[in-house]
C-alpha cells in the first residue's frame, strides 16, 4: 500500500519535471533549423583535411553519403545535431581524416589545438540548433 503511494507521488513528480520542461514559452529549448554558417577557423580546417571526401565533387561514395558539406544546409536540424555530434567524436578518436589518407597527406592531420576548437564549435552550434540562448 505504502509502496504504491510513493509510486503515484513519484509519477506526479515526472509529470510536473516533463511538464515544465517542455513549456511553450520555449525556454527549455525548442528545436530550430537555422542555415549553419560555418565561422572562418572550423571552415579552412574543413577544407584541408575532409572536403577531399566530404563534399559532392568527392569521388569517395562511400565518404559523401556518410557526411556531404555542400548539402549539409539540406539536412534537418535533427540530423545536424547527429552529424555536429560524429564530427566530433571522429576527430577526437582520430579516425578522421582515415590513416590511408594521413599516409599521403601527414600535414592534414589535425593538431590538438584544432580538435577542441572544432569540438568547441560543435558543442555551440548543437546548442544554437537546439533552441539555446546565446551568452
Ligand atoms: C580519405 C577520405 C576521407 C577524409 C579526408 C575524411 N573522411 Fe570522413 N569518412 C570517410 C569515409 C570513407 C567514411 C565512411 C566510413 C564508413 O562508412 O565506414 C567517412 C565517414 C565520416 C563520418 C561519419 C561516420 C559515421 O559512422 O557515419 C564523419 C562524421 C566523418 N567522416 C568526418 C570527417 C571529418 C570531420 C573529416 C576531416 C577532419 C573527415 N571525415 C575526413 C573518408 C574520409
């Protein structure tokens, strides 16, 4: 018995947590598709080390169905977050740009200081995307 009236009080508290959380006013974030302008820094290093495979003129099929930079304002916000997110989590593995491709090109390699500018970017633009206020 006892058991069973915790269980309701917990239930009524997810329900004021979800409640307020998902509140019109729209402070807990809604999902917004802005056109993604890529700042200067996380562009040029876009371009040196990925759009040899990520862009549409790549012939690496496999490398532009995965992630295509000139569609990417095509994608969903949604799918942006996901994208924004792989980003990220190659790099820092190191699994991007691939080993075959760093063994011709070794200076395409991005140095720590990139990553987390990178990530950093990331982390911003996912933020932007999910309805977060700036500041
Ligand atoms: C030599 C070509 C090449 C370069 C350069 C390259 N990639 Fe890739 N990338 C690939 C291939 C191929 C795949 C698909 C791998 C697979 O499906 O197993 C891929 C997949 C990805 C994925 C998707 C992973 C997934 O599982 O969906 C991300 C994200 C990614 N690359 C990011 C990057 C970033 C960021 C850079 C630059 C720092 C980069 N890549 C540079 C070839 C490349």
């Amino acid at each position: 018995m006892k058991r069973s009236i915790l269980l309701g009080l917990l239930a009524i508290g997810l329900l004021i947590a979800y409640v307020s959380l998902t509140s019109p006013d729209g402070s807990a974030g809604s999902i917004t598709n802005e056109e993604t302008v890529f700042p200067e820094n996380v562009a040029q290093v876009l371009q040196v080390s990925c759009y040899d495979c990520h862009t549409t003129a790549s012939k690496n099929t496999k490398a532009k169905e995965k992630l295509n930079f000139d569609t990417w304002n095509d994608l969903t916000a949604v799918q942006k977050i996901g994208k924004l997110d792989e980003i990220c989590t190659e790099i820092t593995k190191g699994s991007m740009p691939t080993e075959k491709y760093l063994s011709y090109y070794p200076d395409r390699k991005l140095t720590p200081d990139q990553i987390k500018m990178i990530c950093k970017w990331v982390d911003e633009e996912s933020g932007k995307l999910m309805g977060e206020k700036e500041e």
